[in-house]
C-alpha cells in the first residue's frame, strides 16, 4: 500500500456547538489524475468529489461502513464517482476524464459548466438490509455548495462546505483541499453566528493550501474566535480495493450464456478466448480464461 500524505484533522467546539473537519487532499488527486489522466476541468471535478467523499466518510460509524457520493449532469464531464469507507480513504472515477471546456472570465475552470444540470446522490452502506440513500437536484454544479444543499435537505444538517483542487500547467495537482463545518443539536447562537461571520470571509482554501497553511491553521481561521478541542487527525488516501477474486465474481455474474457469447466472438475474431476486465477506480486489468470460468461452464 503507498504512504499516504493526505490528512484530515477533525475538531469540535468546546461548547458543543459545531464539529469542523479539513482535509489536505493534494496527494489524494495527484494520484486521481495518475490513475485516470484527467484534463484540468475533470480533474477539478473529480477532486472535489473525492475531498467531499472522504470529509463525509469519515462521519461513519464502523469499519465496513461505505459512503458513495455521486454527481450525475448533463454536461460533457458525465457521471463523477467517489466512494469513501469510514476512515476516510477514497477511490473514484469520472466517466469523461476528457473533459475540459473554456475557463470561465474570471479565469477559473468551469467545473459547473463540465456538469450542468443534474443531481448530487448520497449512499450509504452502514451493515442494514438497505442501504440509506439521499438525493437532490444540484443548486449549482460547483460540488460544496451542492454537498451544503445535500446535508440542508437530506439530513436536516446546517452545515458549510468549501472545497478547492488547483491544477499546474503540467497537469498536476498544486493543491486540493476541503473544509466542513457542522452545526449540532442546540447550537449556541453566538458561536453559529461566529461561525457564519468567519467562514464568509473564508478565502479559496486550495489557494490556502497552495501557500503552506497548515491544517491547524486552517482550522484555526474557520474557527477564529471559537475554543475547540482536536478530535483526531488521521491518514487518509486515494486506495483502490480491486482484487482478481472481486473480478472474478463481476465476470460470473454475468451468467453463463453471455460469457459463451463473449468466448464465441473471441473465436470468430482469431483471438484467444479470455475476458479482460479493467477496474473502473484503478484502471488495473484483470484477464479470464476458460479454464478460469470451468466452475460456471462446466
């Protein structure tokens, strides 16, 4: 497994009133656009999922426990995946990693007019017989305000998101980062609207990021003003789970008519009768024989 860079630092108002999580995600989308060679606009795009993705994990309860945030639009970019588990590690896609459409005047790229119009969908797979899903028309495509919508009107939750991915003229990653600030049950109102107050004059955060602030110090800007106390700060990365057994099963799956199809268009074609299958997260192929299927085709 690489080493992981990227941190999350979890913190909670000493009053009780709000819990507040930032993330450096910078090595989580440089190793994004490494999996899926992502154009600026897709790799902004795609960033802000997965910082989302991996903030919102980390409010899971127990290991096992899975949360997949999903921007389906219109737009050129298609469907934008990430799927966090409760530590905060993340994997994802973009289904056009191509995407990339004219900056906007102000010079920044257009991540709402890659997705246009469409809708934010949360799962969560936390061990029930069905998992807990959520969805909402986006209010803008620009990822935070839609996931600050999302925690509005799907669970009841006043909350605030900034996300930021900058990308280098070489196609890297400068710096990623996001930042989520939660009001609890009977939140003081001098502290929410201390809150208000700071992160309305919350600067671009990857811009932050870009300019050595520390997580601790990102922190303490959101929350200037406001005792708290550090829950924890964890590891988190970009990790794919893919395995040839996991593989395995998805070719299966397909049942043994469609596979002896496959097979037969192999033969037809003078190739060799195999299935390749390719990890939509990791891009790792994964290739089947017949004697791998025996067991379904007899």
């Amino acid at each position: 497994m690489d080493k992981q860079n990227s941190k999350i630092l979890r913190v909670m108002t000493r009053d009780g009133s709000a819990r507040a999580f930032v993330i450096n995600s910078t090595d989580i989308v440089n190793k994004a656009i490494r999996f899926h060679n992502t154009a600026p606009t897709a790799t902004a795009l795609l960033g802000r999922v997965l910082t989302a993705a991996s903030m919102m994990g980390t409010l899971l309860k127990d290991p096992g426990n899975t949360l997949t945030l999903t921007i389906r639009g219109d737009g050129p970019a298609g469907t934008t995946l990430a799927v966090s588990d409760y530590a905060g590690n993340v994997k994802g896609y973009i289904a056009n990693p191509s995407a990339d459409i004219p900056r906007k005047p102000n010079g920044k790229l257009d991540v709402s007019g890659a997705v246009g119009y469409g809708t934010l969908s949360i799962v969560k797979d936390i061990g029930l017989k069905e998992p807990y899903s959520g969805m909402i028309e986006l209010v803008c495509g620009e990822s935070a305000e839609d996931v600050t919508e999302y925690f509005h009107s799907s669970e009841q939750t006043p909350s605030a998101c900034a996300l930021g991915v900058l990308v280098n003229p070489d196609r890297t990653c400068l710096a990623a980062g996001g930042l989520l600030v939660q009001l609890l049950p009977f939140a003081d109102e001098e502290t929410a609207a201390k809150l208000e107050q700071n992160l309305s004059n919350f600067s671009s955060i990857s811009s932050l990021i870009a300019e050595g602030k520390s997580l601790h110090e990102l922190i303490d800007l959101a929350l200037d003003g406001i005792e708290y106390d550090i829950f924890d700060e964890i590891d988190v990365g970009y990790i794919c789970d893919c395995s040839r057994d996991r593989m395995e099963r998805a070719v299966i799956s397909l049942g043994k008519k469609d596979i002896e199809e496959i097979f037969a268009e192999c033969r037809a074609e003078g190739k060799s009768e195999e299935i390749e299958i390719c990890c939509q997260f990791c891009d790792k192929k994964y290739k089947f024989f017949r004697e791998d299927l025996s067991e379904i085709l007899g």
